[in-house]
C-alpha cells in the first residue's frame, strides 16, 4: 500500500471509528440477548476486538503505517495499564503458585529456540527457495527477528535485527508473518480460556492454587469496593499516567547510558539493555508492583484495574489495525514457515503441561508471555479472570529479560539450519 493511499489518515477519525468498534463490541457482548451470547460464546470477545479493526486496515480504509496511534498506545497506555494492572498485585500469592508456572514459562521459551531451526529443515525438505536468500535478504536472518519478538517483545525483536544484520525488506515481510501467525495461536488460547476446567481435566492439572488466588484477590477487591468518585479516578489516572512519566524520564536515562556501553553489552550479549521502550516496560511494571505494597493498593477498590483493562483493549485495537487479514496469500511459504514454528512450540508446551499436569491457565500464559509479551500476556491472563492480570504481565517481564539471549541462540541455531539445507 501506498503511503497515504488509504481512505482515512487522519488519527482523530481513525480513533473515534476504534472506539465506536469497542463500544459496539461490549454492548453486543454484555447485552444478554441470545444470539449475542451463543456468537460470543464461540467467539471470544478479545478476538473481535483483534479482529474489526483489521478489516479497516485490509480494506485499505486506514494505512496503519502512517498513523501514530499504536504508536501513542504502546508508549502511553501500556505503561499506564501495566502499572494499574499490577497495583493489586498478591506478591506472595503468586510465589504461592508454585513452580509450575516458570516451568510453563521456560518450555515456551524452549519452544521458540529449537522450532525455528525445525521449522527451515522442515520446509526446506519440501520448498527449499522459501528458506533460501543470500545476505541481508536470507530468510534465517529475518526469522531471528521472529525469534526476539515471540521468545521477548518488540525491543528484543529490532535488536535481532540489527544483531544479524536483516533487510528492511525481509523484516517487514517477517512482522507480518509474526503478528499473523502470533494472533492465530492466541485465538486457541482465548478459547481455551472459556473451556479451561475440561482442559484442566484432560491435563489432569489441580488447579486450586489458581482458584485461591484468584478467590483471595477478588475477595479483597470486594472488601475494599466502592462506588468511584471523581476525586478516586483523578488519582487513579494520576497514578498510572504520573507512573508512566515516570517510566519514561527513567527509560530515557537507561536506554542511552546503556547504549554508551554498547560495546561492553555486545560482549555479553545484552542488547536488549540498550532499548529505552526494555526500561520503559520494566520500569512500570516495577512501579505497580512496588505500589502494591503501600497504600494505594487500595485504589484497586475504586476500580484501577478496571481502568487499567480499558487502556488495554485500546492497546489491543491499535494492534488489531496493523493487521492485515489478507497477507496470507501473499509470501504464503513464510507463513507455512511460521506456522510450522508455532506448532512446534504448542507441542513442546503441551507435552511439558500433560507431564507436570500444568493448569492451562499456566499453558497459555507460559505461551503468552513469551509470544505476545506485555501487550497481550495479561490480556490472555483477564480472559481466564480479570484478578489474574497480573501474573501475564509479570512474566511478560520475564520473557523481556531473557528474549534476546534465547533470540540469539535461536538465530545461531537457524543460521546452521540453513547452511545445512542448501
């Protein structure tokens, strides 16, 4: 597409249309009526919120490359939600957990290193040009971009690239595949998220521990419950967007003074360190976590998450317009590429969940915070229940610290899979 061929370009009509979209979704989804509730029941409300906006961006309606609203989401909203999400959070009754979850969390990760090397030696036994390309324009250098975005997030992911030196060219042609590819697999686990206590049965997974915290968090919620005032949601906001100021005049310090040590970092691999939107992450969800253990806690009652949850379906609908539902038939190998990559991943996950009996709810996020990161893992994490927000973003934060290591890994092992399948 043309830059500024689409039909819309201006933000404010673009925002106001995603807006309209999200209201119709909640007041379809909420409103009762039977067949509102049947569609809803098969189609989680989540996805839809995935899903209308991309049709404004495969219809050609809006060109999401020349808008800035994802770009004023990621930067703004997702601090601001990461911190209101976790200002609730039970510390120690998510150490309560117990290993299970990490474990979930590691095997995802593991998931993602040895599938994309499986995946070229896979597809090059078949299609052999579909994972060939000399220099900058191989497909192994673009994968590993791949890599940092599903094992990190999106700072792991430009690190890669500038790490195995991948063209502009082959980079845009893997972030479709990875948003594509990413959004399809998080569609099963949304659903899942409906069907978790049969899953939980074939898992054979005791799921109590979960259920204790999330009983023991929204019992809390409740106890400290009230109708907001204006004077509860000025500090709530203040909170989240003062926090995320915060952040931000923090990640504007670290990200440079680290790049000044860049040469120091490429020693021991540690990119990501350089990333002022890395610190901009973990230092707001840093800031929610430590809130969590003062008073303000307590505007959990006065409905920060709730806010919070607001802030992210917005996120969710920006991402959703960068979508393109029909770039499918375009590069179709790559996408095989993908999604050959991604099963990989689910069996691994699968197979660990049914040995250690895992509650799905652990499958999902262990996937989820590795694949969708920030951005989605506690959007995954609220379709199980709103209270378990949380536990997505904190190893989500997990995933950050050791997405470019795995990334790294990962792009070596592809690099010999390519050599190996010429």
């Amino acid at each position: 597409m043309e830059e500024h061929s689409a039909l819309i370009t201006n933000d404010a009509i673009i925002l106001g249309l995603l807006m309209l979209m999200l209201a119709g979704i909640f007041a379809t989804a909420y409103s009762g009526k039977p067949f509102w509730k049947k569609f809803y029941t098969y189609v989680p409300l989540v996805l839809m919120c995935y899903f209308l906006p991309s049709v404004l961006n495969s219809l050609g309606i809006v060109d999401p490359e020349s808008s800035r609203l994802y770009f004023m989401a990621s930067r703004y909203l997702l601090p601001a939600c990461l911190i209101l999400l976790t200002l609730g959070t039970d510390i120690p009754g998510i150490i309560n957990l117990g290993p299970k979850a990490i474990i979930m969390f590691l095997a995802g990760t593991i998931g993602i290193i040895v599938g994309g090397p499986l995946a070229i030696l896979i597809v090059s036994a078949f299609a052999p040009e579909v994972v060939g390309g000399v220099g900058p324009d191989a497909v192994w250098r673009g994968l590993t971009t791949i890599a940092g975005s599903w094992i990190g997030g999106g700072a792991n992911q430009a690190a890669m690239k500038e790490i195995f030196q991948a063209s502009d060219n082959i980079f845009s042609a893997m972030i479709t595949v990875d948003v594509l590819v990413a959004n399809i697999w998080m569609t099963f686990l949304l659903v899942g998220a409906g069907r978790s206590e049969q899953l939980d049965k074939f898992f054979k997974a005791d799921s109590s521990a979960i259920e204790s915290l999330k009983n023991k968090i929204e019992k809390y919620r409740a106890s400290i419950a009230k109708i907001p005032s204006l004077s509860d949601t000025v500090i709530i906001l203040g909170i989240a967007f003062g926090g995320t100021g915060i952040a931000h005049l923090m990640a504007d310090s670290l990200g440079p003074w680290f790049q000044e040590r860049q040469a120091i970092l490429n020693q021991y691999n540690l990119h990501s360190l350089s990333s002022s939107f890395f610190w901009l992450i973990v230092v707001a969800t840093s800031i929610g976590l430590g809130l969590s253990l003062t008073p303000l806690k307590k505007m959990e009652g006065a409905g920060a998450s709730r806010i919070g949850s607001l802030f992210i379906f917005v996120l969710v609908a920006t991402i959703g317009l960068n979508m393109d539902v029909t770039a499918i038939f375009y590069q179709p190998g790559l996408f095989v590429v993908g999604l050959i990559w991604m099963m990989i991943h689910v069996i691994i996950l699968l197979s660990v969940g049914k040995l250690i009996k895992a509650p799905f709810f652990f499958i999902a996020i262990g996937s989820q915070a590795n694949v969708g990161g920030a951005a989605s893992a506690p959007v995954v994490a609220a379709a199980f229940s709103p209270s378990l927000a949380p536990v997505g973003a904190l190893l989500a934060v997990v995933g950050y610290a050791l997405g470019t290591f795995g990334a790294i890994l990962c792009g070596i092992l592809m690099e010999a899979a390519s050599a190996a399948a010429v």
